[in-house]
C-alpha cells in the first residue's frame, strides 16, 4: 500500500451543507465542490508566484470525482513541475483566472486556486510549501509547518 500522498489535515471531510462554489474573474467560468473544504495549502514555488503574478497561490485539495465546472469550458495550459510530472493547470480563456489542476502523479484529486472561492468561511492554512522559494518580501507564518518542496516531490525522493 503506498502511503496517501496528502497529510491528515488535507483530507476531505463530508458536505455538511450547501456545495462550495467559486469561478473566474468575469464569470465565464463557475463551479462547485460538493466537500467541505476547510484546509488550505500555501505554495511558493515559481511556477506559482508566475501563474498569479504574486507570492504563490493558496490551494484546496478535493477528490476530482467531488469537483464539477458548473459553466463555461477552461482552457488548459501545460508544463513540467520540479517533480516531473505534467501539470495541466485550467484557466479562463477570457480573464485568465487560474481556478484548478488535476494533482501531478494523482489524478483523482483536485487543486482548487482558493482565491476562486465564492467563500472562505472556516478555511485555514494548514502548511506551506516551497518555502526554498518563497520571495523574500512575502510573508510566512512560520508556526505552520513548513516544507522546502513539495510534499509529493519530497516523497518521491
Ligand atoms: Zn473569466
Ligand atoms: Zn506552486
């Protein structure tokens, strides 16, 4: 049995209430995640800090099979991360919002861009990842564990 490739605290929990919906900048492109999603992943990588011309990008981790494109049709941009795999990252063809990825080397899970979410009740940051990389004006909180790469990467090492 491989171990999950996810901590305990990205799991998903069981939809205790109304779907969770987000979507893009213009609203071309909305969606909903029929999970709780209460824990969020903060990456700093550069793939990251180019996609959303930021820090990074902050992440939820759902099951593909939980997560449906409610409308619109995402265009996909795709390229190599550091762990190898081919990371197919969907967009708004219109406004250019980055709302998910399947999970390089998992492709049941889902990573939802945060910033899409139409709320953010009860959601928190669990971790950070790529902090080798983070930029040095970012802010960190440091009490959060903290992993130089990925978690998936750092696995497969
Ligand atoms: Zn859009
Ligand atoms: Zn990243």
């Amino acid at each position: 049995m491989p171990e999950p490739l996810l901590p305990e605290p990205l799991m998903s929990e069981p939809l205790m209430s109304e779907p969770l919906t987000g979507g893009c900048l213009c609203g071309e492109i909305r969606y909903a995640v029929d999970v709780a999603v209460e824990w969020l992943a903060a990456c700093y990588c550069t793939d990251c800090q180019r996609r959303t011309s930021a820090a990074g990008s902050i992440n939820a981790v759902v099951p593909a099979s939980a997560f449906r494109i409610t409308r619109g049709e995402t265009r996909v941009f795709t390229k190599q991360a550091d762990s190898g795999n081919a990371l197919h990252r969907h967009f708004c063809g219109t406004c250019g919002s980055w709302i998910y990825n399947p999970m390089g080397g998992d492709a049941t899970q889902v990573v939802l861009k945060a910033g899409t979410f139409d709320s953010h009740d009860g959601m928190r940051i669990a971790l950070n990842l790529w902090t080798s990389r983070r930029p040095a004006w970012a802010p960190l909180d440091s009490t959060l564990p903290c992993h130089e790469k990925n978690i998936v990467q750092t696995r497969q090492d």
